[in-house]
C-alpha cells in the first residue's frame, strides 16, 4: 500500500500504541465518538459519548532511535459537553461529542470545535509554565490584604512552575439547531463555519454566537413530505464561497454562496444511476451517505455509503471516478443486519496526506485501504492480539462463501459488535488513528 508519501513500495503498518482501558465491559461512556488530527498532525484530539475530550500530543522524536517516531502521550483532557434537558421538547440531550474540527494555529494556543447535538463550543488550550509571584495587595495564599497596611511596593515576577494545559471555551454557539447536528466545518477563509442537521446547515462567524445564516433548509411545509434528510456538510478546502451536503438518498449537492444567500437551489448534484439488477428492499437504506470529504488538493471528494467508497471528480456530476467496495460480502447478509440495527451505521473515511490512499472502517474491527494509483486494496485488522510494539500487521481476508481456505475468516464469525466508524490520517506522515469501540489504536509505517 502506498502511503502519504506516495511510491509503489509497499507500506507495511506496524502497531505503534493503544489507548484506553482493556476491559470487556465496556463503559457508555467512554465510547469514542470522532477522531482528529490537528494540521500539523503533532495533536490529535477525541471525543466520546461522555462528553469529554482527550488531546494527545506527539512526543519529540529520539535522537539515540531515529527509527522509532514520536509517541502520542495525554496532553490535555476536558469536559466539553454536559448533559443537559430542553424542559419545552421534555427531550433529554446527550453530552456526546459529535465532531471536533481544529482551528489552524496562529500564536502559541491551539482552538478547536466540539458539538454535541445541539451546542458547539469553542474551545482555547493554552500552556503556562510561569507563575507570577510578589502581589503587592494579595498575600501568597491568595488572601486579600489591608491596603492600609502597604508601606512598600514591590514589582511582581515571574516564576518558572510544571507545565500546565488549559482548556478554556471561548465561545458557546448554541440555539440554532432543531435537530441533531451531525457535522462541522470550519472554511477556508478561517472566520466561518458550516453546522449541518438533519434538515437545515447555519453558517456562523467565529466571532459573534448569537447569530447565524440559514443556507440550506430542505424542511417540507408538511412534515409527512419528507423524502430525505441531510447526513454530513463539508466546505471545499481552499474556494471559501463552495460547499457540499450529502444526503439519505445517495446524492451530493454543490453549493455556490455567491449564487444565493440561501443556497437550496444547488449548482451540481452527483448522483450514480441505481444498478437495477441490484435494487432490494434495502437499497435505499445501503445507498444513504454517512460522510462525504474533500481530497486536500479540492479536485476531488469521497463519499462513504453503507457498502461501498466513492471517489468523485468535481467536473463529473454522473457517476464517480472511482468505485471501492468495502465489504462487498455483506450485501447477502443484509436481512440480518437490518434486524440488528448495524444496517444504520454511520462509517466515515479519510484521506492520506497526498490524496494517493484512502481508509475506512468495518466490522470486526476490520478497517480497509484503497490504493488509488496503483488499484490495489488491504484488509487490517485493529486487535490486542497484534499489539506488540513494531509488529507489522498481516492483512486480512474474509471468505464469502465456498471453500474457506486457512488464513481466511468466515463471513459467518465476524464480530458486528466490534465495528471501526472512526479513523484519521496524519496530514504529513503515514500514522493512523483507528477508533474501536473504547480505545484508539495508532499504526504507522515500518521504517527500514
């Protein structure tokens, strides 16, 4: 496989860390919900269905052991989200961080998003290692003094302390969403962002919380006319007037902001021709899109549906450039992964840092990769068994039907309660963040 770097010797994945507990039960909690890299991939940040947020930092390499590249150590956790009950809808709203997105860094703190399913906050995190000492009203336990009492004054210091990270919300945007959000982004233009729900996507100025401009709403009058429901937005990467919204159907819409202050009529909608041969009941379940993100050069954007990988070209709006099937040998058990629920899984996807790989989660805590120049495509596997240190990862293979030959695992013992919906890539090197259920494992490539 082809990483970040590009070139046709193959990468091969070695386990790098795991993070989280090892027990089989597993608290709600500490689910992880989204993934994220920071742009320079030094930070990457999760979030869990507790409402809380762990940033990890990459260690500076060893000079001694070139070979072995920074591990990522806890470097900040929070409480961004509580749970909280809209007492007018006697609705209870979870604390579950649905996205992170990080701000590009300007000065010496770090700002990303966090949404639960209503309220996006922004959030500052800052290191101090000085304290300031010598107050002149204050004594050093922090007791006011007499000022009547002062006869001399002194000039306050600073004075080296341990490192501190703090985690501070700037801002709290909140109120603008009806239904659950289910994605964020930040534009190219670093002032705006995008928050999508089920039927409508607000655009918010960074700076002002208590305003912002509906540009999408496919609300029918009449409710009992809904057809579709929006699933994930993203803005394009470096035109700060385009946008994407895919939706439930299998169709993606392009938005132009300089056409209209309400971008409902799309400029391009992609959408591929259902295969009649192919058409079940379950056809439109399968076919709704779970993510939808834009390569980083901006000429192309990948869809996940239920199935299958999309690599769209934006001049084509008929068909995709490319197709990638991500675990074909389901389609047969479909009945029964409707019936567990697993059909409605929300799977994401992601780039390499160079647009040439694409990756994406399964089940059994399988996760896939797409070699886009060269055709070719691995199965990995996300398991303690494999998690000795520089151990490479031998790929995997399921049987779908016939003779199982030896190293192949049968459709029938995969895990469906074992399930990989969240993954990162390094923006500039190849190490992954994979996410199962409640811990978060981290590969890289073997270095020689």
């Amino acid at each position: 496989m082809a990483g970040a770097g590009g070139g046709s010797n193959d990468v091969q994945w070695c386990f790098s860390q795991v993070k989280g507990a090892i027990d089989d039960d597993v608290a709600e909690a500490d689910i992880i919900s989204t993934v994220e890299f920071n742009h320079s991939g030094e930070l990457l940040a999760t979030g869990d269905k507790g409402g809380r947020v762990v940033i990890f930092q990459q260690e500076l390499e060893n000079k001694c052991q070139p070979q072995c590249r920074g591990e990522y150590n806890v470097y900040s956790t929070f409480q961004s989200h509580e749970p909280e009950f809209d007492y007018l809808k006697s609705l209870e709203i979870e604390e579950k961080i649905n996205k992170i997105r990080w701000l590009p860094q300007k000065n010496a703190a770090q700002f990303l998003l966090s949404t639960n399913d209503k309220t996006i906050k922004l959030w500052k995190i800052s290191e101090r290692d000085k304290r300031p000492e010598g107050y002149n009203l204050k004594e050093e336990d922090g007791r006011y003094r007499d000022p009547t009492t002062v006869t001399t004054l002194r000039v306050p210091v600073f004075r080296p302390m341990d490192l501190m990270v703090e985690a501070s919300p700037r801002r709290v945007f909140a109120n603008a969403h009806t239904y659950h959000i289910n994605s964020i982004s930040v534009n190219s233009d670093y002032e705006t962002y995008l928050s999508a729900d089920d039927l409508r996507i607000n655009l918010w100025h960074l700076e002002i919380t208590d305003r912002s401009f509906n540009i999408v709403d496919i609300k029918p009058a009449n409710m009992e006319e809904l057809t579709e429901v929006i699933t994930a937005a993203e803005f394009h990467p470096n035109q700060c007037n385009t946008f994407v919204y895919s939706s439930s159907k299998g169709t993606i819409r392009l938005c132009d902001m300089r056409a209209s202050a309400l971008c409902d009529k799309h400029s391009k909608l992609f959408e591929e021709p259902e295969d009649p041969s192919n058409r079940s009941f379950f056809s439109e379940i399968i076919s709704s899109i779970s993510d939808v993100k834009f390569s980083h050069n901006g000429r192309y954007m990948m869809t996940r549906d239920y199935l299958s990988v999309k690599i769209w070209d934006l001049n084509m709006e008929t068909r995709p450039v490319e197709t990638y099937q991500v675990h074909e040998y389901l389609r047969s058990k479909l009945c029964s992964l409707y019936e567990n629920d697993c059909i409605f899984d929300k799977f994401e996807c992601c780039w390499n840092g160079n647009d040439s790989v694409v990756m994406t989660g399964s089940y059994n805590n399988f996760f896939r990769m797409f070699d886009r120049n060269h055709r070719r495509d691995v199965t990995l596997e996300a398991s303690r068994e494999s998690s000795k240190p520089r151990s490479v990862l031998k790929p995997r293979k399921v049987c779908a039907g016939g003779k199982r030959k030896k190293d192949e695992i049968s459709v029938d013992s995969l895990d469906f309660n074992k399930k990989i919906l969240h993954t990162a890539w390094h923006p500039q090197e190849n190490i992954i963040a994979v996410a199962t259920t409640n811990n978060l494992y981290i590969f890289q490539d073997k270095q020689n």
